[in-house]
C-alpha cells in the first residue's frame, strides 16, 4: 500500500473512530506491516503448459458471470484478456451490460472467442438483476462472479477445477490480492483462512475468487435488496441452509465440508479511485447493505440478537445478549483472551499487542478456533461433562464477562511454570475434545482477562 493510500486510510478511519484510536491503528500499520514485501508471482510458463496438459483434471465447465455498465475498454480487455489466458479452456464469460453507451459492447466485438457471451440489457438494473440477467444464461457447472474492472490469474479456473471435481462442493473461494490501475503491481494480499462460520458472520472474508453451483445458485437468485453486498448475502444464505440442515438431522453434512478454499491467490483486485477496495466510503450503501443481509441470516437462524458495525469499515458484530451459548447450540465453549504485561498470553495471536487490530482486523473480530483457554472460558451445558472429567474439578465458568475471579485450583496452576503447562496441556485436551464431539470453539476478543503467572511454556 503507497504512503497516499495509507494517509487517505488513516484520515477516513479517524473521523469514524477518533484521533487516538486512528493513532494506534496508523502505528500498527508502520509497525506490523503485515506482507509489507508482498509481491504476485504468477506460475511460471513450465507450469502453465502442464496445467493445459493435465488430463487429471475434469471436464467442470465454469460459466463466469459479469455484470457491466460503462466499463472502461481498458478495464473490460484486460477482464476479458485474463479469462482467454485460463490453463483451464472450459468456460463460458457471460458479460451482462447495462450501459447506455457502447464502450463495452465495442471493446467485446475487438474478440472472436465463442465461448464469451454478450448480453445487451434493456437497461441497468442494478448488480444484482444485472448478474441475474448473466446467470439465466448460465450453462456451467459452477457460476463464478468476476467484477467488471478485477481481473483472474491465469491458473484461477484449473486450480477451482481441481479443488471441486472430487467432492463438489457448494461454494469454493481462494485468496486474493490488490492491484493498481495498471494492473501490474500487486499488493494487499488477502490469505484467507478455511471455512469459519463466526468470522464469515463479522465480514464478507470469503470475497473473491467465489465460484458457486450452479445449480443452488440459480434457486437462490441474487436479490436486488443486497446489492453492493449481494455477494455476501449469498454467500449467508447458503451457509444458512446448511446450518438448518444441520440442525434438522445429525447425518447433515457440516458446512465445513460443503465450502471449500483454495488457498492461492487467483483474483486480482483492481483499485482506482471509485472503486470499494481503493476508497471504502464511496460505497457506503454496500455497508448497510452487509448488516442487513446479516440481520436477515440471524432471523432465519432465530437468533434474538443486535447487529451492530465494527470500528473497521465492512466489518460488523452480532452481539447475542445474555450468553451466545443460549442462542448457539452448536458451540462447545466461547472464550476470550488472556493477556500477560499487555500481550497476548496463548493462542493463535500469542505475543501480539493487545492493542493491535491484527491482520485484516481479526483480533477484533470473532471467529472459530482450535484451542481456548480455561482461564477465560464458558463451556455450553452439552460439553460440561467433557470439562470435568479433563480438568477433574466441577464445572465453573470463568469466562471474564460472568465471573471476576478465577476459581482457587486455577490460580494455583498459575502461579508456577510447572502449572502453567499442566494448563496449557489441559486447553489443548479439552478442545480437541470438545472438537471431536462435534462443537465449535467461538474466540471473543472483546473479553480480555490479564494473568500475573509467571513465564511458561504458554507464552
């Protein structure tokens, strides 16, 4: 990210958030610098030719829908220079253009391939009719959405292929990056981490590169409703299904299985001055329009709860009332941080300043992770059992937001390094075990309990 875009960043982020909070997030920023020396390297040629070689993969064919209006020639050549460069050649580009001029449809004819797809419409309805408009001519196995300006890499559709063709899934989704107007300088990327149910509930993490069934995609429809964020909403409308489904029969296949990611970056986002990725105010609507769609996830869920906007832009949070586990059978134990002289004590952002956002904002968000801590942990009554026959104490919770003070055997532990490991052991049993029956594990960073124990094997 250039010094413009990061003054631009910090002056939009501390007229919502204040001065001091813009101060540590800048600070972070110089600091961290989280892929500061990220660079795009696309596979080499070798490479490319064997992908076009390899019969291993099969015959998916991907219909990539793309809704347009006023396109800039150059933005629509490249767009459509980077799908005829696919190692993977079964695919259609269906372009849906709402313009009134003839930009796009002028830059479409400069191509002979029969395999792209225009589609002048009556007029411009919007994102989502527009694309809806692409996905009735859809005649793919899977739907892929490409944004009129982003641009794919040249491996993206053979290594979806590869990724859906044994099990096929739902929905797939891979990395991403950022790239300048040009085109030619990457920058941003975004590693995405597996399917994680709460942290896809704080943020449309999943974004691009998604492909889709076709099939499923085609019954839902993009609803006109969500536009600027009609990707997220269906993307919680798929996950909302499967979690129904979930609860309806234990047999259900769990959402973990049915959304797959690719982790490569496959999608370039490009940035210019209008666009989301480059200056996130211009499309404030989109915001609003992610809280509804997660306003409208969390009432077919049933869940009484309060969504609410993050600090961060984009990103939101469900606040659940008395206690998440009452509204949430499907998790085992929530629990927060434990904090040791201002840093992280144990988990996946062990030594990290509390103070930090961490990358892409995910120490402010909730998410799903493998191991919490007992020390800042309530556990649903289903696993309760599971507590006390690991820890062989009764059940307490010690979860900061409902009990101030751990219990006496805890602080004991605490006090020595011996103890200290003897506890570190005991989160990683109890987890594993909780995992295996079948609960998830929720991290709240918002509850934040400091330790005075010594040094241990935690930290």
């Amino acid at each position: 990210m250039s010094l413009a875009q990061n003054i631009k960043k910090t002056i939009n982020y501390s007229r919502k958030n204040g001065y001091g909070e813009a101060a540590v997030a800048a600070w972070e920023r110089m600091t961290a610098k989280y892929y500061a020396d990220y660079d795009y390297h696309a596979p080499d040629q070798d490479a490319l030719e064997r992908q076009k070689a390899d019969q291993g993969v099969s015959n998916l064919k991907f219909s990539i829908l793309v809704p347009a209006y006023e396109t800039q020639s150059v933005y629509m050549g490249a767009l459509i220079d980077s799908c005829i460069a696919q190692t993977y050649g079964n695919w259609e580009l269906i372009i849906a253009d709402g313009s009134i001029s003839d930009i796009v449809q002028q830059t479409v004819d400069r191509y002979q391939d029969t395999r792209i797809r225009y589609v002048r419409l009556a007029g411009n309805d919007g994102i989502a009719e527009n694309t809806n408009q692409a996905l009735a001519c859809a005649t793919g196995d899977y739907c892929g959405l490409l944004d009129h300006d982003d641009l794919l890499t040249a491996d993206a559709l053979y290594e979806m292929a590869r990724a859906v063709q044994e099990n096929r899934p739902i929905l797939a989704y891979s990395d991403e990056d950022k790239c300048d107007e040009s085109g030619k300088h990457f920058y941003d990327p975004h590693f995405k981490l597996d399917f994680n149910l709460d942290l896809i509930l704080t943020n449309n993490y999943i974004c691009h590169f998604m492909v889709v069934r076709s099939d499923i995609l085609k019954k839902l429809q993009i609803r006109k409703e969500y536009d600027g964020s009609q990707d997220y909403d269906i993307i919680l409308r798929i996950v909302g299904n499967l979690l129904l489904k979930e609860k309806e029969s234990k047999d259900a296949e769990p959402v973990e299985k049915a959304i797959v990611h690719v982790p490569k970056v496959l999608y370039h986002w490009r940035c210019h001055e209008n666009s989301t990725a480059d200056n996130p105010q211009s499309k404030m609507y989109a915001y609003e329009a992610g809280k509804k769609a997660l306003v409208d996830f969390a009432s077919r869920m049933g869940w009484k709860v309060d969504v609410r906007h993050n600090k961060h832009l984009g990103f939101y949070r469900i606040e659940y009332g008395d206690s998440v586990l009452s509204h949430r059978p499907d998790l085992a134990a929530v629990g927060g941080f434990v904090a040791r002289h201002g840093k992280v004590a144990g988990g996946i952002y062990k030594g990290q300043p509390l103070v930090y956002a961490g990358y892409m904002n995910r120490m402010d968000l909730y998410q799903n992770v493998a191991v919490l801590d007992i020390r800042n942990m309530a556990v649903g009554k289903r696993y309760q059992g599971i507590y006390q026959e690991v820890t062989n104490h009764s059940y307490e919770s010690t979860l900061l937001t409902e009990q101030k003070d751990l219990p006496q055997w805890l602080r004991e532990l605490d006090k020595s390094e011996q103890g200290s490991r003897q506890i570190a052991r005991m989160n990683e049993e109890l987890c594993r075990r909780f995992t295996k029956a079948g609960g998830r594990l929720l991290l709240d960073p918002s509850c934040i309990r400091t330790v005075k124990g010594v040094a241990s094997g935690m930290e």
